[in-house]
C-alpha cells in the first residue's frame, strides 16, 4: 500500500525548521505523498527513512529487460488493472519453445521461419520478442541446440532445462546474449540463483501457487537476484486467469513486493486456435511473456494483433501526419481521397487505393486521431476542417482539379464543403472496400 | 507465510434475460436460454457467481446471403441457400444456442420484402425452427420501423430477443416489444453514456431493464476491438459497483465484423482465427452472446468456453 502523507510524516526530524521551503514537516510529507517534491529537499532526513521513501517509490511492478541487441524488450513496469484507467505499458513478449529433440535442420528451419514472423499494421511493425530452447534429450544435445540458437537467431533466448548443472553450461555458451533462465523452484533455487548473480541474468521462479511463488522471489531477493519473472505453472485457463489477476492486484494494490515482478504463461496447446484463444487470453489479462509453440503466420499475426489493440493507449490512439500522401504515380490529374488521421482509417484507405492501382492522393485532416464518424460528430471533420486542410496541405497547388472524394459516411456535408472550399465534392463509398470499385469508374 | 489474496466483493449484478418462451410458458421452443446472472467480474469465478455461461448465436439470413466470403460459402455448402436448411444444419451439427435471424431480405436494395411477407417468413421459421431466436432488422432504419413491429407480432409469445433500438430510434421498436412479450437490443455507438441513456428511456417506456440487452457495437479483431473491449470493461465496473442502468447483459456481433476486415478475407484460416479471438476476447470483456457467422470459429469459442466453466 503506499504511504500517507501521516506515515511520511513520522519518519521526518519533526523540527519543522524550513529548510525544505515548507512551515512544518507534516507539510513537507504531504507534498512526499504527492509525489510533488523530491526527498532530497529536506536536508535532515535520516539515511533510514530515505532508503523506507525510496523503496516506496520504486516501480510496483519490477521492470525487467530480456535481450541486448536491438530486439531486446522491456516487460513488467504496468500500473493499472484495467486499460481505460490509464493504459497497459509493455506488450507481452510473444515467444516460441523449441524441443532440443528436433534435428538440426529442423531447428534452423523454426528459427527461420520465427525470424519473418513479422508484420506491418497500421503503420506499425509487429514482431515476435523470443525464442526458449527447451531440454528433452541429454545435456550434449541441449548445448548442441543452443548453439544452433545463437547462430540462427537474433531475437532474445530463454533456455528451459531441469538440469542445474546443464542449464549453466548453456547459460555461459550464450552469455553475451544473456538469456532468461527457466527456472529457479524449490529443490534449485540456490545453485540457479549463484547462477543469475554470476552472469547478471534475469530468472524465471516457478511454483505451483502465488504462494510458493511469493516465498521463493523473497529468498531470491535476499541473495541479491533482482530480475525476476513469475510463473504459476501450466494450469486450466481460468485458474490461471486468476493467478494472473491476483498476481498484477497485489503488486498495484498491496505493493505486495514479493509478486511485484512480470509474469510467464506457457500455452500448452497442439491445436492452432485453441493455442491462439489462450494465448489471446494471457495477453488482455496481464502476461508479461507469453511461450507458444505453432509458427503459422496466421497465428501469430492474429495474436499480435490482439497485443497491439489491447496495449494501444486509449488516450492516444494511432495516429499518422496529417498531410497529403501520395499513392503510385500521381499526376496532377489523379483524384484525390480526403480522410481523417486516425491511422486505422488511413491505413484501411491506403490498402484499398494501392489494391485498386489507381494512383491517387490521400489527404489526411488532422481529427487528433479519431475515425471518420466521431471525428465528424466532434466537428474535427466537417466543412471548415477539410477546407482548411486543403489549403494548408498544398492540394491546390499539387493537382490541376478541383474533385474531392469524401467517404460516404459524410455524404452530409457535400452542400457545406462545396460552398466553403469551392471543391466539387464526389461522395465516395461508406466502406472502403469499395473504394477500388468506385475508383475504377471514377476514370 | 500465506499470501492474503485481494478479493473484491461487488453490491450488484447483472440482470438474467432469458430468451425462448416453451409451450408451458406460452411458446413453441425446446428450450430456453438464459443469459447474465454474474456478480463479478468476468472469469472471476472466484468471487462471485457465473449461472451462465456465453451463448453462441450462429446469423442466419432470411434470403440467401450476397456478399458472404467463400470461406462461409463453403463451411455451409448448399445450404446456406435457404433460411430454413440452414438455420437446422447450424443447430443439428453445430450446437447452436441460439439463432439470430437477419431480416436482411426486407432491405431497400436486397429485395425490399414488405412487412407482411416479413411476418409470414418469422411464422414459418418458428414452426420449423425450435430454438430461441434473436430477430434482427436489416439495418435500414425506415424499412425496420415497419417491419420489426410486424415480426415481434408473428412471434407473440416466443419471447424472443428483438432489436436493434438506438437512440433516435427505439420507440417503435420498443412499443411491439412491450405488447408481445419479447426483449429488446439497445445499440450505442462505443459510447458508455449513451448506452446508459437508452437503457433509461427504454425502460421509461415500461419495458423493464431486465428486458433490455446492450449491443455496444463492437469493431473486429485489429479494427477497434479495444474500444468495444474497454467500454464493455467500464459498463461491467459500474453494473457491479450497482448501476442498475447498466447491469443488462451484453450482446456482441462477432461475425458480421469480423468477416469484413481484410485479413479475414485473405485467408480462410486466419478469417476463421480473426471472429474465434474476437469473440474470445470479448467474452474476457463481458460479452454474454455472441452472434457468429463460420462454424469452425464457433467450435472453437465453444472450446473455449466449455474450458473456462468446467466445473463452476
Ligand atoms: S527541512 Fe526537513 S526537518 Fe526541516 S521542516 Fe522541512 S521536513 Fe521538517
């Protein structure tokens, strides 16, 4: 739980004597609490409390880092439980287990085809974050495998094995990549925790419950191993839905430090979609990394489709540059296409324009990200909006016509827009699947 | 040491609407189907009750569909070309819950059937047809004015699951349901106050919010699932704080969206992944019904939730 002002407020000298530029220490402490004044204000302030003050102030969910190159990525760090509060942070890393009984071949085939797993939608790239070598077969085959991974692949490796001795071996063959270790439990936890100290590598502890979990973090800590990521165990979606809430409820609301860490969820389904739909359900309820094991590119681009919807910021949806885009070959006879800057209008547009091969131009209007219909109920796409931006995007001087293709949403406007930007107004279709259809004709 | 769980206990809870009247109780169904009933948040069994799980409602027009994709034409073969063949194959080999009849054929431009033929059409479907049914207009405002009226009729007693009322549009919709016993669709454009707001003129009418299901109008899969997702969120932390308004159960039109989007349309499996983990990830959100178009993405959200409510 965070400290009050009154709980700050003990720990202070309680001289109230002005240095800090406030009356009395208990409003100095009211200003810690709101987090308005940095500690180091108050010059008397005992080195005990400032260690109590700084811990407080500490991520309620540790942030770790898996990875060193440039697909490496951030996970834990989130503050909220439910998006519309504020919004989620770090997008679940979508990672691919690998069984060292695979031949070589095999093994570089699934790197290869896990290296293009990577997607562009609505302007932005979509990819997969890691790659866990898991152990069936002995501990040669292991460092064999893991020798293949680090050959093959750039993205970040976990490497999953019950073999203290065999996962050290493997973890000092791949150091400098610094893989995530899986994992520290009860019967290993000293020797797996020397190991993380040693190399400086994040760990994954493994219980069958929070509870479990939560002893072993402690012990963890205490030895000096810091990154941690949790796991619960393989488990009946709802079960595990649960543990996935409890854990992110205590860290935000208890401060609970001990599950203040990201978690792991390994699907464990043959069955493509049923491995998506859990998958899918770790991603909107709180997974830090998500371990599947089928490479379609179907499957993982709906599965990351869903990770870019539910950690896309509700206060800021995608947007792009509000200007003219042109499309193909333009000439100063090519129509041009107005919609707003929401870029999954822009983008479901552009789609369509380049699908059709008519070199045309988009001209984006700023509606601060909202889509053709909310952006005409809040007047950030009515008549005054477009005509400005026909004026300010240069149209006029780049094309020898005065057309405009409006989207039939927005048939209403026509009358308003002709008068005010003296463009004739050419009502395009609602959806813009008909837009190759429409444009065709247009010629 | 034990860890001390964060339980939340919420005052209130979302309303039961059941949909499907059998012969006892004035109707002609085999059975009936209840959705709601949760007092907690969604999966949260735990914390409170989940008397029902989601139900699968598979859309069925009343005329041959027109701009299905091939990957729907073929999951149905030739029986999607008529109503009746194919709403029985959806509930004999795909385990529907529900059907949701589109009344698409009434459309200005997709043969404008009036409202009598309407009617005789919703007759001859529930004499062939035994389980419950959602009606739904063809989304031309006018044209359902006159024709939802004269289908709540041909269904009196049936109780059925009528809709869509919006917001400049639901006091006819409204009035035939009140007479013959159904309950109704209150669509809001993704906007958690409007939603509210027509719950409150609906049942101002007299039509009880235990009546009333909320269509929060959903985008697909990649195309504003989110905000469907976060309203249905916000709606669900306010029906349980105990805003009654907005403790009515929600209905979600998967198929009609996800079907729609580029990616469904490329490939038949990526289409049939695109509706499974919007319908998934809508039930993550509240979603009580879901309204679906393939029978394989059907299957799987099935799967999914026969996982999810195993032993609750
Ligand atoms: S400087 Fe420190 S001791 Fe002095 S009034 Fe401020 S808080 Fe109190």
């Amino acid at each position: 739980m965070a400290l009050s002002g009154l709980d700050i407020y003990k720990l202070l000298p309680k001289t109230n004597c002005r240095q800090c530029g406030l009356a009395t220490c208990l409003a100095f402490a009211m200003q810690l609490a709101k987090k308005a004044l940095p500690i180091e204000k108050c010059p008397f302030v005992s080195a005990e409390a400032k260690d109590i003050l700084e811990a407080q102030a500490l991520p309620p969910i540790k942030p770790v880092i898996l990875g060193t190159n440039e697909f490496r990525f951030e996970l834990g760090n989130e503050t909220v439980m439910f998006r519309h509060e504020e919004k989620f942070r770090n997008p679940t890393g979508v990672g691919f287990i690998i069984d060292d009984s695979l031949t070589d071949d095999e093994i570089i085939l699934r790197l290869e085809k896990i290296n293009q797993l990577k997607f562009e939608r609505v302007g932005q790239l979509l990819a997969v974050n890691l790659v866990a070598l898991k152990q069936n077969a002995d501990g040669a085959r292991f460092l064999q495998a893991a020798a293949i991974l680090l050959k093959h692949t750039a993205l970040p490796l976990m490497l999953i094995s019950n073999d203290p001795a065999v996962l050290k071996q493997a973890a000092y063959l791949l150091k400098d990549r610094k893989p995530l270790l899986y994992s520290a439990n009860r019967q290993n936890l000293k020797s797996l925790g020397e190991l993380a100290k040693e190399l400086d590598l994040p760990l994954v502890v493994s219980g069958q419950n929070i509870d479990q979990v939560s002893q072993l973090t402690q012990e963890l800590n205490a030895c000096g191993v810091k990154d941690l990521i949790l796991d619960t165990g393989i488990k009946p979606l709802a079960d595990k839905i649960w543990d996935l809430t409890q854990i992110r409820r205590q860290a935000l609301k208890k401060l609970n430090r001990s599950l203040g860490y990201p978690v792991l969820a390994i699907v464990d389904q043959a069955d493509p979609y049923q491995e998506a739909m859990e998958a899918a359900a770790y991603i909107s309820k709180y997974a830090g990394i998500v371990l599947i094991k089928g490479l379609e590119a179907w499957e993982a681009l709906s599965i990351l489709t869903l990770r870019q919807n539910i950690y896309t910021d509700p206060q800021k949806p995608l947007q792009i540059d509000p200007k003219l885009y042109a499309i193909g070959t333009v000439n100063p006879s090519s129509p041009v296409l107005v919609t707003t800057n929401f870029s999954l209008s822009y983008y479901t547009v552009l789609g369509e324009v380049e699908s059709s091969k008519v070199p045309a131009y988009i001209l984006s209007v700023d509606t601060q990200g909202m889509s053709v219909l909310t952006a005409w109920a809040a007047e950030k796409f009515n008549a005054e909006a477009i005509t400005k931006a026909l004026t300010v995007s240069g149209v006029k001087e780049t094309v020898g016509h005065k057309n405009l293709v409006i989207p039939g949403y927005v048939a209403m406007i026509s009358g308003d827009l002709e008068d005010q930007s003296g463009f004739k107004i050419v009502v395009g279709p609602k959806e813009a699947a008909g837009l190759p259809a429409f444009l065709k004709n247009l010629h | 040491m034990e860890t001390q769980l964060v339980l939340e206990k919420w005052p209130g809870s979302i309303s039961v609407v059941t949909i499907g009247a059998k012969t006892a109780e004035g109707g002609s169904r085999s059975q009936t189907v209840q959705i709601g009933g949760q007092t907690a948040l969604p999966l949260m069994f735990k914390e409170g009750v989940m008397p029902n799980r989601p139900k699968i409602a598979f859309e069925i027009w009343d005329i041959a569909p027109v701009d299905f994709e091939q990957e729907l034409m073929t999951a149905y073969g030739r029986a999607i070309n008529d109503p009746f063949t194919w709403a029985q194959v959806c509930v004999d080999e795909f385990k529907a819950d529900l059907i949701c009849l589109k009344m698409q054929g009434t459309h200005p431009d997709f043969g404008d059937r009036s409202p009598q033929e309407a009617a005789k059409f919703v007759s001859k479907f529930l004499n062939q047809i035994k389980v419950p049914l959602i009606i739904t207009g063809s989304g031309d405002n006018a044209k359902d004015n006159l024709v939802l009226p004269a289908c709540s009729e041909a269904a009196k007693g049936e109780r059925c699951l009528i809709g869509s009322a919006v917001q400049d549009n639901y006091k006819t919709l409204v009035a035939s349901v009140l007479a013959d016993g159904h309950s109704i669709i209150a669509e809001s454009p993704i906007d958690i106050n409007i939603a509210k707001q027509l719950n409150i003129l609906i049942s101002d009418m007299g039509l009880s919010l235990e009546r009333i299901v909320i269509d929060p109008t959903i985008g697909a899969l990649g195309y504003g699932l989110e905000y469907a997702y976060s309203i249905m969120e916000r709606a669900r932390l306010a029906a349980l704080s105990g805003d009654k308004t907005l403790a009515c159960p929600f209905i979600c039109f998967v198929g009609q969206e996800a079907w729609r989007v580029k990616e469904a349309k490329a490939d038949g499996r990526q289409g049939i992944a695109w509706e499974t983990l919007t319908a998934t990830s809508l039930i993550q959100s509240g979603a009580d019904i879901l309204v679906m178009r393939h029978p394989k993405a059907a299957e799987n959200v099935l799967w999914y939730t026969d996982g999810l409510f195993r032993g609750q």
